[in-house]
C-alpha cells in the first residue's frame, strides 16, 4: 500500500499512464499499432513504437539540458534554435566533405556543431550569471540570435548532404532499437551518474531553492550557471543532429521550431519545478516520451492541424492537474462517504490535579 502511495505521488508515474493511454487508443483504432515486424528491404525491424522511440531522442535531449537550468530558477528558450544551429553546421560541413572519408566528416561535423552550441551556451551564462540579466530575457534574444546564425552559415537555404555513417545515427539500429535513442539513452545515464554521484546535482539544487544561502555555503553560484547553460546549448545541439540525420537536410525556419516548449513541457510533467529546486532526470525522459507519443498519436488519429494545439494541451492539463497534491486530496475527500466516522478529538486539558504535599516530598 505504501508503494502504491508514493507512486501515486510520484509526478513522472502520471506520465507513465498517459503513454499507456495514448498507446491503447490507438490501439483501439487499429489493433496492429504496436506490432513490429522486419522491412525486407533493410532487413531492420520497424513498427510505431520503434518510431515512437527515434522521435523522442531529440526531445529527450533538449529536455536533459532544460531541466538542469530550470532548476536553477532560470529558463532556456534557445534550445530550439540550438538545434537548427547544430543542425545547419553539420549539413554545411559535411555537403563541404563529400569526398572525404565518411566517419571522418561525420566527427567533424559533430564536433564543430556541438563546439559552437558550447560557446553559444556559454554567452548565454555569461549574461546571466555575471551580467545578472533575466534568463527569460538573455535566452529570448539567443533564440533570435541563434536562428539568425543558422541562416548564416546556410545562406538561409535548406541544405542537404549525403553521409551513410551520420544517417546512421537516427535510421541506424542497435540490437533492434533505434541507434539515436540508444545514443540518448546513454548520455542521460552518464550525466545521471556524474550529477547523482557527486556534488553537483546538489549544488544546482541548493542554487535553485536559494542562490544567496548558497553562496553563504561555500558554493560559487557562477561558475554553475555557466556550466548548465554550455551543457544545454550542447545537449540542444546533439538533439538537432539526431534530428537532421533523420532526413539529412536541415531546415533553417523549420528544424528546432518551437521545441522549447516541448522541452519546457516535459521536464514540467517530470516533476521539475518551474520556481527551481529539485530536478528528476527520469521524470524529464519519461516526460520526453510522452511528448513524442502525444506527437505520434496526434498524426494517427489524423487530428487537423489547427485543433492539434489544443488537443495537446487537453492532454498535458490532465496530466498536470494528476500530478497535483491539491486536486488527489480533494478527489479523495469528495470520494468518502458521508457516515464514515470521523476521527475522535482528543478529550480537552482539564485544570491540572493539586499536588499533595507528600508527593513532592
């Protein structure tokens, strides 16, 4: 019963449900949707989990970043541009190495790509952490910024290029699962593992609940916020490659657009909060893969495209208002019945006995 309850308690357990839901709907619509099969052609396996899973990699990573600088209070409204950023200089530099070895142009391009996001992630700290702008404010003009540099480097054209090894990366798969979310996969566990094995998952949770008792602490608020916002310009920018490597062009207007709020979204359904403070890394993953089947099951049921907003946010308000302590406790006391007996007060403080003599002898 006590694992029920913390379950119940637990925010990113909702999130749970609702992928359960959205994959029985549209297994009622068509009884066939999570089967799996193997496409003769490649020889690879393929089905609509399968899709579900290579879909969410890019969230996933855009989510990873966004929860580690929300819960040090701020927001990160770049990460969309990030991807068209990481996406645009792996395009351009890998249509420029054509004729080079494949594996060497694909860690070129990978490396040049996140290289940028890192210092663009670290003009975002810098303006935050020792300027002392708002996060909202800095990371709403990197946004534009951003997009404007992917325009640059593309000469604001859509670019396109052919490498097998970097297509691999979202087409490609490891023991039957989707190469990219394999690769999401193992960066969440090894931040999981550096933020939860050593100080450092405490230090930007203690700046989150309070910067000024933290620094009273011994714990230099700087140097940290800088450091979340390099780790989400990077993690944008890997989003941005598993995204562009799935159709190998980059979009300059459409790649990344408005993923902020997916991201932004799935680290809330997480259970990470939006004041700061405590952060959940499986609560951002799960919340990633909800988003990504929230996003799959939109296209199947073949909703228009202008009632898909509000089918999303129908969806997501569920969720939240699940998650909520306010609204179980009022659920549950609706729930009992009028003659459940309630329990008694205790009995009132009489005036206290005189104390005889002898007893204080």
């Amino acid at each position: 019963m006590n694992r029920v309850k913390i379950a119940l308690r637990t925010p990113w357990f909702w999130a749970i449900v609702g992928i359960a839901v959205l994959l029985v709907i549209n297994s009622i619509k068509n009884p066939a949707y999570l089967a799996i099969s193997v496409n003769p052609t490649t020889g690879m396996l393929t089905g609509n989990v399968l899709d579900i899973l290579r879909v969410s990699a890019p969230i996933i990573m855009i989510a990873l970043g966004m929860t580690f600088v929300i819960a040090t209070g701020g927001i990160d409204l770049s990460v969309g541009s990030m991807m068209a950023v990481g996406g645009a200089v792996a395009m351009q530099t890998l249509s420029g190495l054509e004729a080079s070895s494949p594996v060497g142009a694909m860690l070129t391009a990978i490396g040049l790509a996140i290289a940028l996001a890192i210092v663009l992630g670290a003009i975002n700290g810098f303006l935050v952490a020792v300027v002392g702008l708002q996060p909202f404010i800095t990371t709403l003009i990197m946004m534009l910024a951003a997009r404007g540099i992917a325009r640059v480097i593309t000469s604001g054209q859509n670019t396109d290029a052919t490498n097998e090894p970097f297509r691999l990366l979202a087409n490609g798969q490891i023991l039957g699962i989707p190469t990219s979310f394999v690769l999401a996969i193992g960066i969440v566990t090894l931040i999981a593992v550096m933020m939860r094995r050593t100080a450092l998952g405490l230090m930007i949770e203690s700046i989150g609940i309070n910067p000024h008792a933290s620094r009273l602490a011994g714990i230099r608020p700087r140097p940290i916020l800088i450091g979340v916002y390099i780790l989400s310009g990077a993690l944008a920018a890997v989003g941005g490659l598993f995204s562009v490597s799935e159709v190998m062009t980059v979009s300059v207007g459409g790649t990344g657009n408005l993923m902020e709020l997916d991201a932004i979204l799935a680290v809330v359904i997480g259970g990470t909060s939006l004041a700061g403070g405590k952060f959940s890394i499986v609560g951002s993953t799960v919340g990633a893969l909800l988003i990504a089947t929230l996003n799959k099951t939109v296209l199947f049921l073949g909703i228009p495209a202008a009632a898909t907003p509000a089918f999303k946010a129908l969806v997501i308000i569920v969720l939240v208002l699940l998650q909520s302590e306010r609204v179980r406790s009022w659920a549950l006391g609706r729930a009992k019945s009028p003659g459940t007996p309630s329990t008694p007060a205790p009995p009132a403080a009489g005036p206290a006995a005189p104390v005889s003599k002898e007893a204080v002898a």
